[in-house]
C-alpha cells in the first residue's frame, strides 16, 4: 500500500465519518469545481456527480471483486481498518478512474470515491 500524505489520511477519516448522502454532495462539490465557472457551489451541479459514479459503479465493481481480488484482499488483517481498505481501494480504482473522469476531463478525487464504495458496502 502507498504511503499517503497526512492531509490525504486526514481527508480519510473525515470522510469515514460521514454518510453515503454527505459525500455524494462533496463529489458534487468536486464536479462542480472542475467545470468552466465552477469555482463557487452551484445547485445547478447537484447530482450530477451521482450521474457519473451511478453510470461508472458496474465497471467500479466488478474492477474492485474480479481484478482486484476484493474476497481475497478483505481477509488481510491490515485491510480489516477502513482507512487501509479506503487506500487500497482507491490506490485499485486509480487507473480506471484516470480513463474515466469527470465529464469536464477533471479527475474525480479517487480516496473520495473508494469512500463512497466502502460505505455503500463491497460485499
């Protein structure tokens, strides 16, 4: 597993603490940003962030269950912490997350979306 920054772990834990709805509205928030104008929040991208990872989810989970590994990976004692599942995951996803962005061509923040997989469940 890759070492992360402690800002990168801090954004982490903080989004383990929240619910599936807070951080879809924070990859709104994200989706937002990258687009023409989006420095500010804006209603008019509410959901739309849920539109791309609704569209991305079957390719998410089948990368995460069959090339990755996840049943296997998820009996490692190191991965039984979310916050090392959270990087494993988002350290898999990566590459297809980069063939994948944002409609606007920005990346999605990939630990955001590994946290959003993880508190939907993966089994």
């Amino acid at each position: 597993m890759a070492e992360i920054s402690d800002f990168e772990r801090q954004e982490i834990q903080r989004y383990l603490k929240w619910n599936v709805k807070r951080l879809f509205r924070e990859l709104d928030r994200y989706y937002g940003a990258s687009s023409p104008g989006g420095q500010q929040p804006s209603y008019r991208f509410r959901g739309k962030a849920r539109v791309w990872f609704s569209e991305l989810l079957p390719r998410m989970k089948e990368h995460i269950r069959e090339e990755w590994g996840y049943e296997e990976k998820k009996q490692d004692p190191q991965l039984q912490d979310k916050e090392n599942l959270v990087i494993a995951v988002g350290e898999a996803l990566l590459p297809l997350l980069e063939r994948n962005p944002f409609p606007t061509g920005a990346q999605a923040p990939t630990y955001l979306v590994a946290a959003i997989l993880i508190q939907m469940g993966l089994d």
